[in-house]
C-alpha cells in the first residue's frame, strides 16, 4: 500500500498550530490533551506528550486565589499609673500576634491566543525545509532536524520589534512535570483605635497595646495536597520536542 503523502515537507509527527481545521495528513485527535493548554518545549529529562495543569476552556479567563496567607503585626507597649486587675476591660496586649487568612479568587492577566494544535499523520512530500525553522515533534528531532535544547523547560512568546532572538528571561527552566507555583509578600497597616481609662501614662501597668497605626507583614502560602494548584502560575502546558531545522 502506497503511504498518504501531506502536501508538505514537514516529518511525521511534527506538531504544529494551525488557524482553522487541520490540513490534510494532519489530525488533532491525538493532541486532545494539547486542548486548552500551551506546547512547552519538553523539559531536559522529560519526555513528549506530558501535561500539566488544569486545561482551560475556550476563551477561559486565567485566575488564581491562594488559600492561605499568614503574618504578623507587632503593637508598642504603653504603661500606665494603674493596678494591674480589674476593671478596666476590654484593651489589647501589646506584643506580636499572628494573621492567618486567605485570598479572594483574582484574574491573572495571563495573555493568550487559541489554536488548532495538529499532528501531522502522514509521511512527508519532497520539499525544501527553512533552515532555522522551529516545530514541535511527538518524537525525538531526526533527519534534518536537532534538538533546540536553548527553549527546554520555558514558554515560547512571539518576537518585539528590536528584540534579541532566544533572549531568556523569568524564572529557572521548568523541570519535568512541574506545576510552577508562586506567593505574593504583603504588608500594610492597621489602625488602633484609642480607648480610654480612668489613669495617667507612667509606671508600673505594662503590656497593654498603644493605639496609633502599626505595620504588619507577611505572606501567602504554596500549594499543599489539599489545595492542589491554589498557588499554580495557571499556564497549563504540554510538552513536546522542539527541533530545528
């Protein structure tokens, strides 16, 4: 049986996207986990095919929250002429106390564009190749393409004019199978209101808070088992081979 022939010179299970319906010798049957998620050139180490994240659905809007955050705010010691005792309720200790909370559910501004990720299924026709030309491959670069180890583990953006081709920036490479995670450091201040007592300010009644305004600091938490990428940069990916030609 004679093989399919695409009308392109492209290898066999290169993977690429295409604006509108895959052409013919390509399919997206087999690149159902690519939906809602962007190709990843494979992390080093890893192989083709993983995919990380939840997936998002068409023209979802990309949000995070952070299940838990934790600080601490400090309140100066004020003293007073008094008797430690009754009856002057209702006044704050001074000293360190710790916040515990969470954050509400935000957009994380994550910019995107959807494409048709398609598998090429059909042996190539006789063409020349572009020399430098990037694609994605379900399988190990061969032929006339080599592995481009430069992009492994990092997201792939279009050119700005005057740009510097293969300039890296952001974080370390992803490694395989990893959900990226991040939090946020907060800080800020509250408001203690005054609240009066029948005594002077002096010796020897101690450790109660002063009012005034005091900063407070600390942090939102990282995913744990029970909140499974609460903290996650949510860019779901999938991994592929990128090879050059």
């Amino acid at each position: 049986m004679t093989p399919v022939m695409a009308a392109d010179a492209l290898p066999n299970l290169t993977i690429a996207y295409f604006n509108g319906p895959c052409p013919d010798g390509w399919d997206n049957t087999a690149m159902a986990s690519a939906a809602g998620r962007t190709l990843l050139p494979t992390p080093r180490g890893g192989g083709a095919g993983g995919f990380i994240g939840d997936a998002l659905s068409s023209q979802e809007t990309p949000s995070h929250t952070h299940a838990t955050a934790s600080g601490s705010i400090t309140s100066p010691a004020k003293e007073f002429i008094l008797i430690d005792g009754c009856c002057n309720d209702n006044l704050g200790h001074s000293g360190t106390h710790g916040m515990t909370g969470f954050t509400e559910t935000g957009n994380s501004g994550f910019p995107y564009i959807q494409y048709n990720a398609c598998l090429k299924n059909a042996a190539p026709s006789t063409g020349k190749i572009p020399s430098g030309l990037l694609t994605f491959s379900l399988v190990q670069c061969a032929g006339s393409f080599s592995a481009y180890n430069a992009a492994s583990g990092r997201f792939i953006v279009g050119l700005n004019p005057n740009g510097q081709p293969a300039a890296t920036f952001g974080g370390a490479n992803l490694q395989p199978s990893e959900v990226r995670t991040h939090s946020h450091d907060m800080g800020g201040s509250l408001d203690f209101p005054e609240h009066d007592i029948a005594g002077g300010s002096g010796c020897c009644a101690h450790d109660y808070a002063a009012s005034g305004s005091h900063g407070f600091s600390g942090s939102t938490g990282v995913d744990t088992n029970a909140s499974k990428y609460d903290a996650a940069v949510q860019a779901p990916y999938y991994t592929a081979f990128l090879c050059e030609a």
